[in-house]
C-alpha cells in the first residue's frame, strides 16, 4: 500500500506495536469527509482494533491508528457481538496505553 509522507516519517512506534498487535480482518470501510483540502478519508476498521486511514482519492494511507473503544464505537449505527469483540480489544489496548504510541 503506498503511503503518504507523512505517515512514514512519523509514525514508526505506532507501526511497531501494530505490527505485533497484527492488523487483523477488515469489518468495514467508512468513508469520512472533515472538508481537508486533500478531500475525503476512508476508515477501515479491523477485528484488531486498527483504524486505516487512507486518502479516498489517491488511496494512500494516511495513518493508522491504535483505536479507543469510542472511536469503533462512533463508526457503527449497531453494535453487533462482532463490534463489541472490537470494542472490548480496544478497551484492552487503551489500559495498555497502546493508543498513546
């Protein structure tokens, strides 16, 4: 996946954890436009916790991100038994202080 500057320069430790965390299986995909002038994101979220981010345009990742159960939370209309298995990982990796690398 090609990777935008930004995110190879600045997100070593993260990309570490991440790595022995495992990215895991995508659940879904949403798209999310905060009016950046690059244009609108797409978030993947996976069976890990991981939140990839990547510029819906050009497809380059942005960043990824060790989520708060909240975030996972705010992505789902329904919370299935499959999201909660997510949420209740990213509680684990929030009392780790995963998420702060």
């Amino acid at each position: 996946m090609t990777q935008s500057r930004h995110y190879t320069e600045d997100r070593k430790a993260r990309e570490e954890i991440i790595r022995q965390i495992g990215t895991g299986k995508e659940i879904t995909t949403v798209r999310v436009d905060r009016g950046h002038r690059n244009g609108a994101e797409l978030h993947t979220i996976t069976t890990t916790g991981i939140i990839i981010i990547r510029n819906e345009r050009t497809h380059k990742m942005i960043t990824k991100l060790i989520a708060r159960p909240g975030q996972i939370r705010r992505y789902f209309t329904e919370i299935t038994e499959e999201v909660q298995k997510v949420i209740n990982i990213a509680r684990e990796h929030q009392t780790m202080k995963y998420n702060l690398a």
